[in-house]
C-alpha cells in the first residue's frame, strides 16, 4: 500500500463528501479513531466537532487521558458524559448480540443523532476497518461500528450519513498510516481495544461494581504485559464464580482470565508463551482485587476461538 497515496485520497474524499457542512467524528483512542481523526481534522478543520464519548465502560483515567494526547497536538476533542445512557441501555442484559446492539443503538441513535441536531452536521467519522466489516458481514459476531453494511440506512434512521476512510485497510494497514500521519506512538502502536470497551470483557450483566473489578484488573495486565511485543493482551470477568480462601474464611468469588495474543492483523491469532514468573505476578495481583480468587490463562488460538470473549 502507499501510504501516502492513501492519505492524500482519504483527505479528499472526506473534504468532497462534507462539502461546506459540518462533521462529527467519533474518537475512542484507539489507532484506527486516532488515524481518521487526523485525516479529519487535516481535511476539514474547524468544520469538524471531533468528540470523546465517556460511556462508563472505558480503562480507567482513559477519556481525560486522550483528550490531552490530542490537545498536544493542536486537535481539540469534546469529552462527552453519556456513563447514564450506557449503564441504562445495558442494565440487565446477558446476551452478547443483545449487549453489542444495546451499544451500538446509543452510540448512533441517541448520543451522536443528539450531536448531529445540536450542531447541524450531515456527516460522521468513525474508524472502520475491513476486518470489522468482514466478522460482521461473515455472521462471526456483529461489531458495533457496521451499519451501512448491513443494509442500515444511517442518513433515514440517525439523519446523518457515515464516512468510514479506513474501510478497505486492515490493522497493519492502518499503523502504517499513523506512523505517517506523526501520530504518537502511544497511539499508533496502541493494543486494539474494542469499541463496545469493557463491556465486552464482562460476559454476563454489565454493572458498575462489574466494570470497577474489569477495569482495575484490565491497569494489572497491561502494565505487566507492556513489554511483551503482543499484538493484544486482555483481562476477561467471566460470569461463573468459584470457591476460595480469604482471611481465613471460605469466599465464593470473581474469576478472571488473561488472555495475551500475537497476530499481524487480527484475523487469525496465537498465545504468546509468557514466563512463568510473569504469569504468577500476574495471578498475585489479580486475585489481590476485592472479591476475585481465582486468575486463569487462555491460550486458544484465533481460531477457533475469536479474540475476545463477547
């Protein structure tokens, strides 16, 4: 691919498709957000209202954290609090398909249609890829961010059309495009974190004390498997839960499971065979979390196995 190349159409295309109106472009953080809001910003400018939407299932401290990233590079982003309308739209819902659409309804139907009235824009950015339109289209799991797709008519069900300038690359695809872009490499060599955040690393009900366990267990697996070179690492709450010992008392607690892959582009992926000095660190620090006592490791290759759990 030519990377330049690609970039200088992408920003035409997005300069032709927006015409003189205005844009929302979608940012989560990770790479593939990161690269289309640059593209974005570089084609538009002050006609594009980029946003972070906080929707209570992010890692902890991230919205602030990528606001900053982008306010050092000159590129304003408006962080959002939607944590009600997602915590409400997923209260009590079990089903993965159920939690993906629960999800993707609020982010398209209710936070972003009530941007796109508030400032009049006909257009939203968002960072598809083909690997994301492939799982979905291929019936593997519905990813959030495919709508046009699968036939959704977003200008007739939102009132705004979707630009997607990363849809014919994959992941590998992209990194080349933000090492070009000058992104940092924060972002651009960030692991792939999913859209629907940890919500899809909580099989089962979604809650707050939920997330909060996820959440302080996904800071523990990162910061130990910073180093390792995986293409994504992982921590998962199942929703079963076992026997342990705590204090001296029987304590019927949480399990987590690690997961921590190799892959080029996320289409088939392999376990990366950790020491196991690091894994017992690991287990140490997780079963430490309040109510947790039991870590496990999952090695199943992609596939048959996807790489998440939801």
């Amino acid at each position: 691919m030519d990377c330049q190349a690609f970039v200088d159409e992408q920003i035409a295309s997005i300069k032709e498709s927006v015409g003189d109106g205005m844009a929302i472009n979608a940012l989560s953080g990770g790479v593939d957000s990161s690269v289309v809001t640059v593209l974005a910003h570089r084609a538009l400018g002050e006609k594009l209202k980029t946003v972070f939407v906080d929707s209570a299932l992010m890692r902890e401290g991230e919205p602030q954290r990528v606001v900053q990233l982008f306010a050092d590079m000159g590129i304003p982003v408006d962080l959002v609090d939607a944590r009600a309308e997602f915590l409400g739209a997923l209260k009590g819902l079990t089903d993965p398909e159920e939690k993906r659409n629960a999800v993707t309804n609020t982010f398209y139907s209710k936070v972003f249609g009530d941007l796109v009235r508030q400032t009049g824009a006909k257009h939203l950015l968002h960072g598809t890829i083909l690997t994301d339109i492939e799982e979905t289209v291929d019936g593997i799991k519905r990813q959030h961010n495919i709508l046009s797709q699968l036939g959704i008519d977003t200008e007739k069900e939102f009132g705004y059309q979707v630009l997607e300038p990363l849809k014919t690359i994959r992941k590998d695809g992209v990194r080349e495009v933000a090492r070009l872009v000058g992104l940092p490499a924060e972002l651009a060599e960030r692991i792939p974190f999913p859209g629907p955040a940890l919500a899809t690393r909580i099989v089962g009900k979604v809650t707050e004390e939920r997330l909060a366990t996820v959440r302080a267990a996904t800071t523990i697996v990162e910061e130990e498997l910073a180093s390792s070179g995986a293409f994504q690492y992982m921590a998962v709450l199942l929703n079963d839960r076992a026997t342990g010992i705590r204090n001296g008392r029987r304590e019927f607690g949480q399990i987590i499971v690690v997961r921590c892959l190799d892959s080029v582009d996320a289409r088939t992926a392999t376990a990366v065979e950790l020491p196991w000095e690091k894994l017992h660190r690991i287990c140490q620090r997780i079963t430490a979390i309040d109510d947790v006592n039991r870590c496990l490791i999952d090695i199943t290759p992609k596939p048959p196995a996807t790489i998440e759990y939801i």
